[in-house]
C-alpha cells in the first residue's frame, strides 16, 4: 500500500488567527508539525494542504510539499481535493496543530489497515481516556463511545456515556483527531451533504456514521499538544524548553 500524510492547514483558526505561523523555537507551527511528521519516516509522501497562500509559501521555501485548495468547512473536505490526482492508498490526517505527535500512535492506525483483508473499515482514528472530571465535561474535548469491536457508535461533546446506573464504572475516551483513511472513503466523504449531526454538534467524523461507515478507533496513551489558544501555545513552547 502507498500511504501519505497530509497536513491540512487554514490561517483563519476562528480562536486563535494566525496560530500556525507563530513561532515554536527556530520554526513555525505549520513547520515543526510538517518536519516531524516526515521525520517519521513511516509515510511515502507528506503534504500540507491549505487555502492560505502564507502557509503555502512557508512550507516550500522550507523544502517541503503544500498543495493549494479552495475554502472548506472540516480538514477532511480539503484533504480530499487535494488528493484526488496523488496516487496513493491510504491517507493520514494529521493536524496541523498538533506539533508534537508520535511516532507509534501514527504506526498503530497504518497497522489497522494492514490487518483489514475484507476491507470493511473506512477510517481509523485514535482515542484516549480521560479520568479528570474537568476534562470529561468540557465540551472541547470530544467524546466517543464505540461498540464491542472497537468501532465508533457516537462522537459527542457532551458526556458520554451518561452515568445513570453508580455501581457500573463509567469510562470515557476523547476523540484525538489524527485519522488514517482509504482512499476512497476519503473521496466518498466529500461528495456527502454535511449532516444534520455533523451541523449540531461541529464534529466531522460523524458524517462518516450518518452515512453508514465504519470508524475504527484505537487506544493510544499519547498525550498532545493541540494548538487551539494562545495558552496551549505557550504550554508547547515550554514543552520545547524541557520545562514541563
């Protein structure tokens, strides 16, 4: 199978403009996420798709590969223009404000597809548990429930599951948005009308479930750094110093 990552990347994050081309260091961002990805190793090709001619310009002067798109509402629906003319098999989402994603988690979501004989599974993505009440009831951190194999029943950022019955332990995992999908998932997805949950809740993936496909989510202990606020990007640059 030939496997790329692409990296979508807008300027005009709504809570934070301009986030990935603050500086991280020496670098931007947009360019520590796109180096450590390549550096990796584990993708055939890796790419930044954006609409902003400043990302774009950043990268290639950088050395690395941008693709230019026109304007999109989720990072799913610009990955896919820009990968309909790249010959590839599975594709890797991996968001650009995530500078510091690991190596293993990314090799856990390939491992999924390598594993898929009948091909039954259109995407894959990651999730880890949280146990701080803070964090279960913030409506930031979206939350997924998935059945007994493993596939995702429900995407929310309300709490889920509802903890009526106190002498069953509750668990509950967040959604961490790096996804791993086939191509042609990938490509169905954007032919879709956006979904009436999709719209309420402003979680992409479950247009995927609306539309009857199969989310393979895997647990992982990777802690990020998700760009979303000024204070995450001061909690990154701290990280970068060795301070936290």
């Amino acid at each position: 199978m030939k496997i790329i990552a692409v990296i979508p990347a807008r300027y005009q994050a709504s809570r934070f403009p301009g986030k990935l081309m603050q500086m991280l260091g020496d670098k931007t961002v947009i360019s520590t996420t796109y180096d450590n990805v390549v550096e990796t190793k584990l993708f055939d090709e890796v790419f930044v798709a954006t609409d902003s001619e400043i990302i774009f310009t950043e990268i290639e002067k950088n050395g690395g590969k941008a693709v230019m798109t026109g304007l999109h509402e989720t990072g799913s629906d610009r990955i896919a223009e820009a990968v309909q003319d790249i010959d590839c098999d599975i594709v890797v989402n991996v968001q650009g404000d995530e500078p510091f994603l690991k190596t293993e988690p990314l090799k856990q979501l390939i491992q999924v597809f390598h594993e898929d004989e009948n091909k039954k599974i259109s995407l894959a993505s990651l999730k880890i548990k949280l146990t701080e009440q803070e964090e279960i009831e913030n409506p930031n951190n979206v939350k997924v429930i998935t059945d007994l194999e493993g596939f995702a029943l429900y995407f929310s950022r309300s709490v889920i599951p509802y903890h009526r019955e106190k002498s069953v332990d509750a668990c509950y995992f967040k959604h961490i948005g790096v996804y791993a999908f086939r191509k042609e998932a990938l490509l169905k997805f954007a032919q879709l009308e956006m979904s009436p949950l999709e719209k309420l809740e402003k979680i992409e993936c479950i247009r995927y479930l609306e539309h009857g496909m199969k989310i393979k989510m895997i647990e992982t202990d990777f802690v990020g750094v998700g760009i979303d606020v000024p204070g995450d990007l001061e909690k990154a640059r701290n990280i970068l110093n060795g301070n936290i």
